[in-house]
C-alpha cells in the first residue's frame, strides 16, 4: 500500500545527512564530553559546533544555547525559573488560551502555588492583540509568553511588536518557536524576544534532543540539578549523537530555508485548491492569508463528520494526518485552539490538521484528494446531521 505522510507538524523523518552526522557519535565517538582525555575531548568539539550550528539558525551566540531533552522541557524550564528567579519583583505571567499545552499545564501547575496568570484571547483566526497584551499588563506582570507559530493551525503571530510591548515596561520575553523553526526566519535580536524554546524532531532530526536560547545576562536557576553539564544549567549526561543531529538539522535547515518554505507553501495552496474545489461544506482554520501562517499548514473543518472518523479511515488508505496536535491525539476534547477562535463545536470536531513539508509530491497530494473525496462522501452518507437544518 503507498504510504503519504501529511503531519510533519507532529514530526518529521530524520534526514540521511543528519543520521549519517550522528552514526560515529553512536559507534566509535563514545566518550563521555566532560573526560578529558582524548576520545572525551573530541566528542565535546562535535557538541561545541552543534551549538554553533543551532546558534546560527537563529542568530544567537553559542553561549546563549542551552541544550534540553525537547521543547516541552524547555518551556517548562522557561515558565518555572522565571517564576522562582524573579519572584521578588513580581508573580504575573501573561500567555494566551492558544499555547500548547507545554505552556499551558505549566502555567497551570504555577497557578496552583500563587502565580497569577493572564490568559489572553485570539481572533478568530487565532492572532493576538498587541492592544489586549498590552492592557494585560500590571505592575507585578514578569513574563510574557506567546508562541511563534501555532502547532494546530499554523497562525504566525507578530512577536516583535509584542516582544516590544513587554520590553517597553521592562518585562521579560518567552517564545515557543518549536513549530516556526526552520519554517520561517528567526533573529532573536530582531526580534527583541529574551527566550526561545526549540526541538530537531520538527525540523528533520532526531527525537529527543531540544533546545533552550536565554538571552546572554539572564539568569535562571537550573532545571535539573546534578553535574556541570550545559554550563551548570542543566545536569546530566549530554545526549551526544542527539546534539550533533540537531546541530547538522539546524544547518541543513538555515541552508535551505527559502526553498523549504516555498516547497511547502506550494504544496499546502495546491492541497486547499483541490479540496475546496472538489468537495463541499469545507472551511479553513486559521489565518486565510497564506503568508501570515506556518508554510506547511493546513486546517480543514468537514462538515457533518467527525475529524477521528477521517483519520482512521485516510489512515487506511496509507495516509498520515491529524486532528489536532499530535500531543493531544489521545483526547477526544475539542480542541482548545479552535475554541479561543470561537469555531463551533460541530466544526471542531470535523477538523483535519494537514501539514506538508520536504519529502511531500505532487502525486501525494493527488492521492490524499481522491481518497478523501471518497471518504468524505461516504462518512456523510452515514451522519444523522447531513443535511438537516441548523446543525451547527
């Protein structure tokens, strides 16, 4: 059976540059990078330009990488060490009700020990308003947290007139850039942002391994305590093999940005045109203006029919897709995105996540349209709300 992978957002396969980088660092580079003898020695240098390499992805100093074991880690690290660090200036942290749950369950945990948090609305195409940011704002407010690009449906969100906002009353600047890396430019000194949250599963390396950018002269305390690792900021034996696929990922990514993205965008618009050419009662989720949304991304709600029911019958044509973030795949819950962007239940609950990315063809995108046409009619035939009046 032909097998069309259309979830890159969830993941993406390791790249054969990338395994090949990593296979020494599994075999004969064993040594531990804090040895110093030789073999130690030399696998530290594959850890120094692997933090170069991710570095320059997005314009940071190498000393301003902290390596993680995903991006979840790295938001956890974000949210709590600025809580405990700057707790004597104040207990307000400002996200929005669109993070994914990394942000979200953290803020929540925090909530439960005396931080207050500010849970900003989204239009309804899930953007944020500088003006709701900025009168969100209090004396006591630390920390602004509002991911790049959205994991559900793709909205890239202006982080630097809102990073400008939060460094116009001194307050200190989070994003989660897990679903924008590699996808669209990053500067973080364009940007103005003092922390970035990163993971090389997303961007054609390895799972595991993610990455933590704090703006040089901000302190945190560590997040996991034990050796000197990670400049003291991150105990524990480095994931060498792991370091060294996200650095090749992060240059192999920053050498191909441009030709990535329009790969992508091309095969996204080329996927929509079919679909809302071919097959009725559909809607688009998010931002309808291609360019202000992740270059892969696709959001579709089908009427009268169920998201899963689609997925599970595409999965058996041999066609990979998502309901929603694949972290949250397990829930039946409608998606928390698509209710801060005020889409019905009814609607919520028929959406397909597509996300398109390097190894994606033409013919896959063929393929996909035809089997879902199928499945679409033949789902419908079977919805007890198909054609009945005010269903939604």
């Amino acid at each position: 059976m032909r097998h069309v992978y259309l979830d890159y957002s969830a993941t993406t396969p390791v790249k054969e540059e990338v395994a090949q980088e990593m296979i020494p660092y599994l075999t004969e580079k064993f040594g531990n990078p804090s040895s110093l003898y030789g073999p130690g020695l030399e696998v530290k240098e594959g850890l120094n330009q692997a933090r170069k390499q991710v570095a320059d992805l997005i314009g940071a100093q190498e000393r301003e990488i902290f390596f993680t074991s995903c991006g979840t880690e790295a938001d956890n690290w974000v949210i709590e060490g600025v809580a405990d660090a700057f707790k004597d200036k104040g207990n307000h942290i400002i996200t929005t009700k669109i993070e994914h749950h990394a942000i979200l369950h953290t803020c929540q945990y925090l909530e439960k020990h005396g931080v207050e948090v500010t849970y900003l609305d989204v239009d309804e195409e899930g953007f944020v308003s500088p003006a709701d940011l900025e009168a969100a704002i209090k004396d006591n407010t630390i920390l602004v947290s509002i991911m790049m690009v959205n994991n559900e449906v793709g909205t890239i969100q202006p982080i630097k007139e809102l990073a400008a906002i939060a460094k116009a009353h001194g307050i200190l600047f989070h994003t989660d850039t897990v679903q924008a890396l590699g996808n669209i430019p990053i500067d973080v000194n364009d940007l103005g942002v003092d922390f970035i949250s990163m993971s090389a599963h997303k961007i054609y390396g390895p799972k595991g391994i993610g990455a933590l950018y704090k703006r040089a002269g901000i302190n945190i305390p560590s997040f996991v305590h034990g050796g000197a690792q990670e400049k003291k900021k991150r105990a524990g034996t480095e994931n060498t093999s792991g370091i060294v696929g996200f650095g090749k990922a992060a240059e192999l990514a920053m050498k191909s940005l441009p030709e990535h993205a329009a790969h992508s965008d091309k095969l996204r618009r080329m996927l929509w045109d079919k679909i809302s050419s071919s097959i009725d009662g559909v809607t688009l989720n998010g931002p309808k203006d291609f360019t202000k949304r992740h270059p892969g991304n696709l959001n579709v709600s089908f009427d009268f029919v169920e998201g899963e029911s689609i997925l599970l019958l595409l999965d058996a044509c041999g066609i990979s897709v998502s309901t929603g973030s694949a972290c949250s795949s397990e829930s039946l819950d409608t998606s928390h995105v698509l209710n801060a962007m005020g889409v019905p239940v009814v609607k919520a609950n028929g959406a397909v996540r597509f996300t398109v990315g390097d190894f994606t063809t033409e013919e896959d995108i063929d393929y996909v349209v035809e089997n879902l046409k199928t499945i679409i009619t033949r789902l419908r035939e079977l919805s007890p709300v198909n054609g009945m009046e005010g269903w939604e």
